[in-house]
C-alpha cells in the first residue's frame, strides 16, 4: 500500500469537497429554468406515470427558477430550458404529458385550481389534473413551464375587425335539442374566452347562436372553430329581406313568420327565440346599415327598394292578414245597390289588414318594402300607347305588333295599322290587376285580340273602298267596341286611331284614276274660275287707273256748283236791280207797246184774212211759193244754202224736205234764216 503524504491527502479531500459542491449548486438564469431528473434513491413513479413527483425516481414535475440553488450531490440531474414567451398577439395551448385520464364522452381535460397557470407541474398533478389538451389557455406572457410535463402551442388570438363577426362552432358540450339547429345562448363564459365556464354551464356543441362582435378574443381554437365573417350592410335603395333557420315551426296557413319584439333588427338571436320567433321568411326587414347578425341563424337576401316614378301607382298584394270575407268586403266598401259586382276576381280588392289585393295603392315615391310579404305590381297611370304598324319604324316601342290583315266584304285583302291609347286611373289600378294581372297581361290577352277581332268583324261588312272612304266611322265603332269591352277590365280607353289603309295594288290604282280625273275637273272649274276673276280684276284696276280723275271731276263739280251759287246769289242781286230799274222803263214802253201792238194786231189780222182768201182762191202750197218767191226777189231768203242736203233714196224725199224746210222759214222769225241742218237717210235734225 502506498502512505499518503498529508499535502495529498488535503488535495484529495479538497478536490473531492469542491466536487460535491460542484455537484450541489445550480446556478439558473434569469432567462432559465431548471428541470431536476432523480437517478436513484427515490420512490418508483405509480404505472402509466411518466413525470415524477417529489421523492419519487424520474424526471420530476417541479422545475427550479432563476437564482442559486443546493442540492443533493449527484443525486439529480439537471436539465436547462429556456422560459416560455407568449408574445402579445398570441396565447398558449396546453396538453398535459401526464395525469389522470379524461373519463370517457370528454374531449378536454378538466380545469384544476392551484397550478398557478401550469407553472406548478406537481400542485397540478396533485390535485388530479387530467392529461390531454387543457381548457385553460395562457395570454400573453413568461412563463416557467415545465416542458416534459406540458406541451405548449402557440397560436394568434381571434382578431375581428370592424364590419366583421365571428361566427363560433363549439367541438365540445352538451346536445342540441332536438328540432333546433343552433346551441342555446349560455350566460357567463365571457365571450367563450371562459371555456370551463361554457361547459360546466351547460354549453352546447355545434354552431353557436352568439356571435363575436369586433375586439381581441383569446378563445381556445380547439374547442371553438371561429370563421370570420363580413358583417351583414345594407347599401343605398336596398333592402334586407330576412328568413330564420331556427325558431319555431310555421303554420302551414302561413307564408311569413309573425313579428317578434325585441331582436334588435335580428341582431340578438337569442331574444328572437325567447320571444317565439317563428323560422322562415319574417315580415321585419332590414333597412340600409351595418348589422352583426348571425349568419347561421338567419339568411339575408338583398333586394332593391320599391320606386315608383312620376306617372305610375304601386299595386300591392299583401300575402299576410286576415282572411277576405264577402260579408266583410261587402261592409267594407260595396253599397247596396252595386254589391253584385263583388262577383268574380274582384272581391280579392281588399281594405288594409286583408290578405289580398290592397285597395289603397301607392303613389309615386321611394318605398322600404318586404317584397316576401307584399308583391308589387307597377302599373302606369299616364296613356299607354299600342302599335300595329311597321315594327322597322317603331324599333324602341315594346309595344309593337304586325300591321292588322283583314279581307273586305268584296274579298279583297287590306293592310290596316291602327293605334290604341289607354289609360289606367289610379284608384281603378287594383281593379285592373284582380281582373288581369299585369299591363302585358292586359296588352297580350285582350287588347290584342280585341282589336284584331273588331276589325276583322267590321271589314267583313263592308266593302274595301268604302271601308277606306269611311275610316272615320270604322274607327269610331271601333273605339266604342273597344270602349266597352275594357270598361269590363277596369281601363280606359282613350282614343282608338286608324293610322293608314293599305289597299290592293289594282283597286289603289282604279281609286287613283278616279281621284286624278276628279281633280282634272276641279282643276279646270278653278281654272275657268281664275280667269274670270282675272277679267273682274283687271276692271276693278282700270277703275282704280280712273279714280283720281274721278275725284278731280267730283271736286270740280263741286267747285262749279259753288260758282253757280255764286253766280245765282250775285245774278239774283243784279237782277233785282235791274227789276227795279226796268220797271220804270217798263211802264213808259207799255203805253207805246200797247198802240204799237194794237197796230201791228190790226195789220196781222187784215194780213190774215188776206191769206186766208189768196188760199181759198190758189191753194196753200201754190200761196207758199208765191211767198217764197217774193222773199227771195227781196233778199230775205238765199237761194244758195249754207248746208246740202241729200236725200235718203226715195223718190219724193227731196220735194218733201224742201217743203218742210220752207214752212220752217215761213213759220220761223227772221233771226232763223240760217238754220244749221244734219240729216240721214230717213230724218231730220234742225237745231
């Protein structure tokens, strides 16, 4: 044996004293943990154990901190691990490595108190923490964990932003109830951030009806399945038309579910359901905005807003309320003496609060309407106008048919287009539709044939040539037919034209020839009528030519007329002078004129009663030769005259005249011996 010396035998034990106390102190950082694996001298772990507790041989469940710690040398093995960071966006998932089995129908363990967030492995395994994946998660954070006791996952949080929810689907929990599609609400699990909470209070698994409104959410992803959904906005001039997936069952009587109070505009499901809120398409809509409404519980359907334009009414067809009965419609709006037009389809025209055809319609405007519960028909109140002519000129008239081809009486075929104006009056409108249906309804199924039928009953009976000659009358017989029959459908008519008639060919031909003949008359009667008129102006022109002659001569008259006033008025004057001055003369002359007419009378009677018997004795024209002769050896009388005369060819003519001439100077005073003489064939003038 070899002998130790005593500085070797300090070096032995001062090498094997720092040795041990190598081996008992731990030195953890502050970034670190310590986990302790016991080799011997320990307890054996229970079977299906595989983290030790204190004692007990293996990798132990309580880990060492940062800082400095002694223990027994060569006894544990010491293992270092980072600490567990959650950063702030994140949690932390936990599935326990050990502890005691989850009883069977459960997914998830238990929750334990004590574990201090899983920090304290061993409390946790103590108080019978269940292995398998943990409700509880951890938010963000540092965390000592020890990693061979429990696995930590993780994941971000539920993040939803604005205008968005989410929509849960819990794998864990109780039943639904048979006939509902979603779980029933349950109080106090924090917006399923509290998972425990949701299972011990009676959670359901499946589709949630509480949704997540826009937040931060640590929710356990294992348990709850979140889809992210847009919220539910309703633009401009929409409307949101809504039906339940869950609630109660709707009558078969009924098409849409009743109103309930209280759901907020549908965003509070679980109110809609306490309050009995039926499945199915539900009379309450949605107005333009933002709603969180559960996409699982109901279905929203955009729809566009009932606009109703200048010239038009709504027509409403209500598919709720009560039951129309005759009594009631009777009581409602007919009189006595016309309730027998509550026959037929009409009745269905029913007052507010009656399923059917509503009396009241809708003027122009915007209207939020459910168009589930209420159907709308447009219908135009201003004249509506029908075609039957050429479609090629009328290509942006939805109104257009093929011209009408109707045969005459006479067998000839005749092209007839015609237009139809007609009007529906507001309050007649829901008449119109109980009756019809639609405008087109209308147009197709009885103007149409209406108008095709009443022409071709009145070509029929009459002639082709006449029918066009008297097209005034055919188209009023067709407006009254026409008339009466849409009075039946609640329309007005307001005119029926005939725009044109096309003849055959040949007879248009015939009609032409006659027509053209016809004017060639009237063109002559106008012509002969032209120039007659032409003479009588050329008349009326020449007389114009005349007229200031005329007017010259009128004021020339009457300048004459003045004068001779004049001259009347001076003459007048002059001779009342002369009067007066000539009467004194007058009455010395008398006395001479009246010897000398005694005188002369006595010379002129013997002188008579001498010719009187040279007469009697030689004869009167033999006496007036004898004068003359006697005149002429005188010199009274010119045997020469100043004027000659001839005779007119009749034999005598010339002797007469010269007779006649010379009593005329027998008979005349001496002043009239030099007559002027004009004379003809057969008279004679002396002036």
């Amino acid at each position: 044996m070899f002998e130790l010396s005593f500085p070797l035998i300090v070096f032995t034990l001062a090498a094997i004293g720092i040795g041990l106390l190598f081996n008992s102190i731990v030195i953890v950082g502050g970034q670190e943990i310590a986990i302790l694996e016991r080799r011997w001298l320990g307890k054996p772990m229970p079977e299906g154990r595989v983290v030790a507790l204190s004692g007990e041989v293996g990798i132990n469940a309580k880990i060492l901190g940062p800082g400095l710690h002694f223990l027994t040398p060569f006894l544990f093995k010491v293992l270092k691990q980072p600490l567990l960071v959650i950063e702030e966006n994140e949690i932390g998932l936990i599935d326990a490595i050990d502890g005691v089995p989850v009883p069977n129908g459960r997914i998830f363990s238990r929750a334990v108190d004590g574990h201090n967030l899983f920090q304290d492995g061993e409390m946790f395994l103590k108080n019978q923490g269940e292995k398998g994946s943990q409700l509880e998660v951890l938010p963000p954070g540092i965390y000592r964990i020890n990693p061979y006791l429990f696995r930590v996952q993780t994941v971000p949080v539920v993040n939803i932003e604005n205008n968005q929810i989410g929509v849960l689907i819990a794998t864990d929990g109780g039943s639904i109830e048979s006939g509902r599609l979603l779980a029933k609400k349950i109080e106090g699990h924090n917006c399923f951030q509290n998972a425990q909470a949701f299972l011990e209070k009676g959670g359901e698994k499946g589709p949630q009806l509480e949704i997540l409104l826009p937040g931060r959410y640590r929710i356990h992803p294992k348990l709850f399945q979140v889809q992210i959904k847009e919220a539910t906005v309703i633009p401009t001039k929409k409307v949101g038309l809504v039906t339940a997936n869950d609630g109660a069952t709707l009558a078969s009587t009924e098409y849409i579910s009743r109103p309930v109070p209280g759901h907020s505009d549908f965003q509070d499901g679980a109110g809609f359901l306490v309050r009995g809120g039926q499945r199915g398409p539900q009379l309450d809509f949605l107005r333009p905005g933002t709603y969180y409404i559960n996409p699982l519980m109901f279905t929203v359907v955009l729809d566009d807003v009932l606009s109703v334009q200048r010239g038009e009414v709504a027509a409403i067809v209500s598919n709720i309320g009560k039951d129309p009965v005759i009594e009631c419609l009777t009581t409602a709006y007919q009189s006595a003496e016309n309730s027998e037009t509550l026959k037929g389809v009409e009745r269905y025209v029913v007052p507010a609060g009656y399923r059917g055809i509503q009396k009241e319609v809708l003027g122009p405007g915007t209207y939020y309407l459910n168009k589930l519960a209420f159907t709308s028909h447009i219908i135009p109140t201003t004249n509506i106008t029908i075609d039957w002519a050429d479609e090629k000129l009328h290509k942006n008239s939805p109104r257009v048919f093929d011209p009408l081809a109707i045969v005459s009486h006479d067998g000839f075929e005749m092209t007839v287009e015609v237009k139809v104006i007609l009007r529906v009056q507001p309050e007649q409108a829901p008449h119109m539709v109980a009756r019809i249906g639609t405008i087109e309804n209308l147009v197709e199924h009885v103007i149409h044939p209406l108008i095709d039928s009443s022409f071709r009953n009145q070509a029929s009976s009459t002639e082709a040539m006449k029918f066009m000659q008297d097209r005034h009358v055919e188209q009023a017989k067709a407006e009254q037919h026409v008339i009466d029959e849409l009075r039946k459908y609640h329309v007005e008519c307001v005119s029926v034209l005939i725009c044109q008639i096309k003849l055959p060919e040949r007879l248009m031909q015939t009609m032409t020839d006659k027509v053209v003949a016809t004017q060639q008359m009237s063109m002559y009667d106008a012509q002969q009528e032209a120039e007659g008129r032409r003479r009588e102006m050329e008349k009326i022109k020449a007389q114009a030519n005349l007229q200031p002659n005329l007017v010259k001569a009128e004021i020339d008259v009457q300048i004459a007329a003045q004068q001779k006033q004049q001259s009347i008025i001076l003459a007048e004057g002059r001779s009342q002078s002369t009067r007066l001055e000539q009467e004194g003369i007058a009455a010395g002359i008398a006395a001479v004129g009246s010897a000398e007419g005694e005188k002369i009378r006595a010379i002129g009677q013997a002188t008579a009663e001498s010719y009187e018997l040279q007469v009697r004795a030689i004869g009167q024209n033999s006496l007036s030769t004898i004068e003359v002769m006697r005149q002429v050896s005188n010199g009274g009388i010119k045997i020469t005259p100043e004027i000659l005369i001839q005779g007119g060819g009749q034999e005598g003519t010339s002797g007469n005249v010269l007779a006649a001439f010379m009593a005329s100077l027998m008979l005349g005073s001496k002043n009239a011996s030099h007559p002027k003489v004009q004379t003809t064939a057969n008279e004679l003038t002396a002036e």
